[in-house]
C-alpha cells in the first residue's frame, strides 16, 4: 500500500511538471505557454480566461447536440419530395422553452416607442398584422381587436409576425439582454433616456461607440484603469436568433430521452413517443397532446369535454413538454426557421450545421474609416457574399450540360455547354432567396403537419394568424453543457 502511494506521487509530480494539472490552460495564473503571470501590469497585464461557462439565457433551455436523421418520417402525402432524409449533426445550442408570447412581443413594442417617440416608422414596421384573423366567411373581428392587446392573451403566442419582424424581435432581444447584464455587473447604468444614435445595442457597444452611463463597478486593465467589457471577457452572451431548420427539427424531436449510448431505440414521429395524438398515461388517458384540429369543423371537441381547451391558439405552456422540456413543438401555431426554402435542401446542404441562407456582412466605413450607424444607433453593415441561392439558381445551377461553366458564362451556346439565362431574375418561380421555412403544425392544421419532419414556406415579408415564432442562441465552448 505504501509503495502504491509512493507511485501515485510520483505520477502526480511528473504530470505537473509537465504542465498537464493546473487551472485551466493558464495553471495557478501563470501561462502554460510562456511562463508569465496572468494579470501582471509589468508585462501588460494579459488576463486569463479559465474555467468560462456560458450562462444560459433568459427563457431558454439547453439543446445538448449530435446526430440525427433529418427529414420525413412518414408517408409524402403531398408529393412535395421536399424532406427527404438525410442523416445530419448539429452542435449544441440553446431554444426558447416557449413560443414568444403576446406579452413578449408587446414589451418589444413598448420599448420601441419609449426609444424612438419621433420615428413611428420604427414602431410601425414591427406592429404584426392583426388584419391575418380577418376571413372573408367567418366571423374573426373579435381577435383583430383583442389578440395581441389584451391581457387575457397575454400567453398566447404572438402570430401575424412576419420573418422579418421575427428576426428583427431577436435583435433586439439579444441588446435588452446584453445591456442588462452589464447594468447586473455594474459595468454601465441603465439609461432609460436613451435615443436615437445612443441607444445601447451589442454590437455599437463593442464597438466602444456607445456612449452610456458608466456603472459604479466598471472593469479595470492591469494598471487599474477603466475599461470598456469586451468579447473576450466573457459577460455578454452571443445573439439571440431564429433557429435554423436543422436545430429546430432536432429539438422537436427530443431524442434525447430515447438513447442508450448511441443507439436509438425509438424513432419518433412527433415530438413525443409512439404514433398517437392522444395520452396513453392511466390519470390522463384520451388527452389530446397538441392543440390541432381533429377533423372537419373541429377543432376543439365538444361542449363540456373540450380535449384539447383551445379553438384558436392555446397559452404557451400548454401541453407536456418534449423530452428537452420545450412546449408546443407540435400544433398551436407554426414557427418560423432561419432557412430560405429549396426542395432539395437536404441534398444540398452540409453534414455539419446543415443551413441554407448565408448572407457574409461587413461593417461600413466612411471616408476617415469609422464605423456608420444609422438613424436608430445600429451599425450599418454591406453585403460582401449572398449564398442563400448556392447551387440552386445561382449560375452555376444553370448550367444543364457541358464543360467549365466560368469560362463560358457570358455564352447562352458553346460547344456542349447549354445555359438557360445568363441574365438574373429569368427564372419565374414562387421560390424565391426571400422565401423561409416555416414549420411544426398550427391549430388549423391537419396531424400531418405535426411531424417534425414537415416543411412548408411562405415569403418572409408575409405573416398568418397560424404562425409565430421561438428563439435560438448558440452554445459556446463545450458541448456537453457542463
């Protein structure tokens, strides 16, 4: 026993001298790579950034990633041939536990016109259209009224938003959030003054363009100075986003809850086990699991034995959750995804991260080569890559037989190459770059459309009384959560 211990030291010494046990890769604040001390102003003071974990956000839960099949998983019933399966890997991220609700969307609102009292135009422009209840044969007036405003729908989900306004919403979000864990810090001070070309955003704050309140507890360099938070201290969290198709259909499917190991015993055909729509548990047996309509001209049941308690859209914790413990993945109202629509995406896009709709950015300089903000304080930024129609409508898919399409491109005919248009916009289709997926059934919707696997798209300027949206935010660092 004695001798065991005396191996065990031994390892234990040689392991640190090598460098191999310490505190993270900085090792008791001195660097694993130089030998400096981490911190010390008489070398600059370069700080250490050990033992980070991301925060999980206000409102959402943690998506531990992996692989999964993507796609249908049941009869093409509509012949779209648009999902067909692919097996895929997504990182870990984080999801809306929720859909975002009436309330939400109505602090959005509130704060827009606190901010911006001259520019009704910013207020206008992320207003949901309240008219998508309006039908020619029914009698819907009532919630053109009373949806998004009152009180009693407060948790209902928010729907006649629109992608844009959708993504707009996430920005913003992603600001308040930043903004108030600085102003938690004390690294700056809620100004509720704030305006035009000064109203906190995360990125005008990086930028060291934001020119707010300085809080009591401010972050200090080596030398005790003042300094503004940056990146790599950590303390902000990456944006707010819509989740991409991938992402959304794998926190549909929750199939977490059914692996050993890595071998899936149960596949799923909604976003809980087996292939019924109603509970099989003995004390709620019979229990719609999802608010969609049943059948023709039914979509609630009956008087006295409503199974599924709601005629339009039901509050935004109805139902159990799914196996990460996300809410309504199925039914209630449809959600937008980050992706612009093809039908053969899944033949198309990457193993990793599968994603249609890149658009690369730059930030706009003037002429002295500072950053340009527009009207609201946002930074204005150029597109320097659109990749949303790769391979599928740009010029190379045009091409339908032949050689090198580059140095044939301004030839409709050469030799055995034959393009369709050499000119952009020739194409007439309803698919377009501004086309976006929408997906997870509604209350108007057929069981069909429950399957994570069902896609559908509408033009991202559009929106309907069936269809809303949840946020993303993507996982830095380690993926197991830990």
């Amino acid at each position: 026993m004695k001798f065991r211990s005396i191996i065990l030291f031994g390892l234990a010494t040689l392991m640190a001298g090598c460098g191999l046990i310490g505190k993270g890769k900085g090792g008791s604040g001195t660097s694993h790579a130089t030998g400096w001390e981490f911190g010390d102003p008489k070398n600059g003071g370069f700080q250490s950034d050990d033992n980070y974990k991301q925060e999980t956000g206000p409102g959402l839960v943690f998506i531990q990633g992996g692989t999964f099949t993507m796609g249908r998983v049941e009869q093409d019933v509509m012949y779209d041939w648009n999902n067909v399966p692919k097996r895929v890997t997504v990182a870990s991220f984080y999801m809306d536990e929720t859909e975002v609700s009436n309330l939400d969307y109505r602090e959005y609102l509130f704060w827009l016109r606190r901010v911006y009292p001259s520019n009704p135009e910013k207020y206008g422009s992320a207003l949901p259209d309240t008219l998508v209840w309006r039908e020619e044969l029914a009698f819907n007036e009532p919630y053109i009224t009373n949806y998004l405003r009152h009180p009693a729908y407060g948790n209902y989900p928010v729907v006649g938003v629109s992608w844009k306004q959708a993504d707009a919403y996430s920005k913003w979000r992603t600001d308040r959030v930043n903004e108030k864990i600085l102003a938690d810090k004390g690294v700056i001070t809620i100004d509720n003054t704030q305006s035009g070309q000064n109203v906190f955003t995360t990125e005008s704050y990086l930028a060291g363009l934001y020119q707010g309140t300085e809080g009591k507890k401010p972050l200090k360099d080596a030398a005790g100075t003042n300094r503004k938070v940056r990146w790599e201290d950590g303390l902000l969290l990456p944006n707010y986003r819509l989740p991409t198709e991938a992402e959304w259909e794998y926190a549909a499917l929750g199939l977490v809850g059914n692996t050993e190991d890595e071998l899936l015993t149960n596949r799923k055909l909604y976003p809980w086990n087996g292939t019924y729509l109603r509970d099989d548990n003995k004390k709620t047996r019979g229990r719609m699991m999802a608010n969609f309509t049943r059948g023709r001209g039914d979509l609630m049941g009956m008087a006295g034995a409503l199974n599924d308690n709601a005629d339009i859209t039901a509050p935004v914790t109805s139902y159990d959750p799914n196996d990460y413990g996300l809410y309504c993945m199925a039914g209630n109202v449809n959600e937008w995804v980050a992706d612009v629509y093809r039908p053969l995406s899944s033949t198309d896009v990457a193993e990793f991260q599968p994603f249609r709709g890149n658009t690369f950015t730059k930030y706009r300089t003037d002429a002295d080569g500072k950053l340009v903000r527009n009207e609201f304080g946002e930074l204005v930024k150029d597109t320097i890559a659109d990749y949303r129609n790769f391979k599928d409508g740009d010029y190379t898919s045009q091409v339908i037989e032949g050689d090198d399409w580059n140095t044939q491109k301004d030839k409709t005919k050469t030799n055995n190459m034959y393009i369709q248009s050499t000119k952009e916009g020739q194409f007439s289709s309803l698919i377009s770059d501004k086309s976006r997926i929408y997906k997870g059934g509604s209350w108007k919707d057929r069981p069909y459309w429950l399957s994570p696997g069902a896609r559908r798209y509408r033009p991202e300027t559009e929106s309907a009384s069936d269809l809303g949206f949840r946020c993303a935010m993507t996982r830095v660092g380690s993926p197991d959560g830990f």
